[in-house]
C-alpha cells in the first residue's frame, strides 16, 4: 500500500484561503488605523468573496439532500423561468401530491423561486456547473457583512458593526449553506440575506426618515417570500413590536403609515407568483401551501 505523502494533502485551492486571510487581516488593520472606513470595508468584502469562492469550488459535486434537487430545479428553470420543473420529461408515473411528491414529480413548488431564478440565472451566465449555481451564495453572504456594519453602527458604533460582521464570516454553518452540504442549502443563504437586506434597510429608515427606504423594506421582504414564504414578514414583526412598546403612538394610527406602505409594496412583489401558480398549478400549490401551513 502507498503511503500518502504531505502532498497529497495539499488542496489545489489552498492559495485563496491565504489570499482572503491576507484581506481580512489589511481589513482590520485598515479599520483601526484609518479614519475613512471604505478602505477597510472594500478588503471585507474582497477577502469574502475570494473565502466563500473557496468554500463553494471544495465539493465538486451537488449534495444528496436537499442540493441536487434545487439544483436539478434551477437547470431546468434556466430554459423555462416560469414553469419549475424536477422531472424534465417524467416517463414513469407519479402521484404530483404524494408521499414523495418534491423528488420525483415533473411541476415541482415545493419551495417558493427566488433562490431558483438566482442560481438559473447563473448557470445561464456561467454554465451547468455546481460552481456557478453556488455563486449567488457566495455574494450574498459576502454582502451581508456590510448590511451588518450599517445596522451595528447605527445602533452603537463602527466597531460594533465591523467586527460583528467579522464573526458573521466565521460562521460553520454559513460555510455549510453556501457549500450546499446542509439541507435547505441556497434556499436558507438566500433567506438569510434577504431578511437580513430587510432589517438593514429598516435601520437606515429609522435614522434617517428617508422614505424611499419603505420601498427597499417592502421589496426585500416580499424577495423573502418568495425563498421561504411568510417568515420573510419577520421585519414587520419588529415594527410593530417597537410600535407598540411606545406608549405615546402605539395608539395612533399615523404611527403604522409607513409599515403599511412598505407592507403593500412587499404584498405586490410576492402576491403575483402566488396568483399564478393558484391558477396554472391549482391543485399542487393548493397542497404545498397546506403543508407549508402544516409547519406552524
């Protein structure tokens, strides 16, 4: 038998795990002897894309659960946007709404599509391959630092944001999405960073009283329904919550304008897929949202 050498244990891609611990560390150096912070933030944003690019070309293959799935979906979705397809041209029969109905059915809804059309789009762009379905993962979770660093600083400080978006990198799990090994997989990156766009934009909102941030509240929760479904409402819940907790408006009906206009803006980007696969896939999106409403 061989003995494996040194060698054989060196991965061909090691060299971009030394060039993104080679930008975090200028990131931070950066962050604590220059005052304007962009130079810092542009290195965390580098050295992210450049660890996460190494996270997702690791595992040159899609995983079982649930990976080779969303994958299998979002290939065929790239010739067809509007018609999610697992089974392309099913030959045997199968029952659309039975006990194995989201692996081995031909209209697959078993997950809302924004994740799918994400990574459709860049497999169109990049080619059939596990990389490029992993890319949208790997700048979503390399953008999400930043919206940290805002919600951070606007909360206490810029410290508090950068070095909380630092840990947010070191994340095993975040590492394990992105790679596609833990089920749910680009489903959960995509949600994460949706809901977590949505937070960020309610923060500027409430510092500055800008009100075009509504619209970018209303449109990155409405996205949110569309990866994982009503949960992506969970901004409003905070709303209200801070709302409420203020005894001065809680009674005052000005005091949820706003949330209701970013709300309708968020129902107007969500509510038409609903509507069209009530219509054209009646009977499977009538038992998908039954489960989904089974998890409650």
């Amino acid at each position: 038998m061989q003995i494996p050498t040194y060698d054989s244990f060196v991965h061909p891609y090691n060299w971009l795990l030394i060039l993104a611990l080679s930008s975090y560390i200028i990131s931070i150096v950066l962050f604590e002897t220059i005052q304007n912070k962009r130079y810092s933030l542009n290195f965390l944003f580098l050295g992210s894309i450049v660890f996460f690019s190494y996270i997702a070309i690791t595992y040159p293959f899609l995983h079982t659960w649930d990976e080779q799935f969303h994958a299998l979906v979002a290939k065929n979705l790239s010739n067809h946007f509007l018609t999610p397809t697992l089974l392309e041209n099913p030959i045997l029969p199968f029952n659309a709404t039975g006990g194995s109905w989201w692996v081995d059915s031909h209209i697959w809804l078993h997950k809302q599509p924004f994740f799918l059309w994400q990574m459709a789009l860049s497999m169109k762009i990049f080619g059939v391959n596990t990389f490029a379905l992993r890319i949208p993962d790997i700048i979503m979770a390399s953008i999400i630092p930043l919206f940290i660093y805002r919600i951070g600083k606007i909360i206490q400080s810029k410290s508090l944001g950068f070095y909380a978006g630092l840990l947010f990198i070191s994340s095993s799990y975040l590492m394990t999405l992105i790679s596609g090994k833990l089920n749910t997989d680009h489903n959960d990156m995509a949600f994460i960073f949706y809901v977590t766009a949505s937070f960020w934009a309610w923060f500027e909102y409430s510092k500055s009283g800008n009100k075009a941030w509504l619209i970018a509240i209303g449109v990155f929760s409405g996205i949110a329904i569309l990866v994982k479904w009503l949960v992506g409402l969970i901004v409003y819940a905070a709303w209200g919550i801070i709302i409420l907790s203020q005894k001065n408006i809680r009674f005052q009906l000005s005091s949820y304008y706003d949330l209701l206009k970013s709300l309708a803006i968020t129902i107007a980007i969500a509510l038409p897929w609903q509507i069209y696969i009530l219509l054209q896939y009646p009977i499977i999106s009538r038992f998908e949202y039954a489960y989904s409403s089974s998890h409650l």
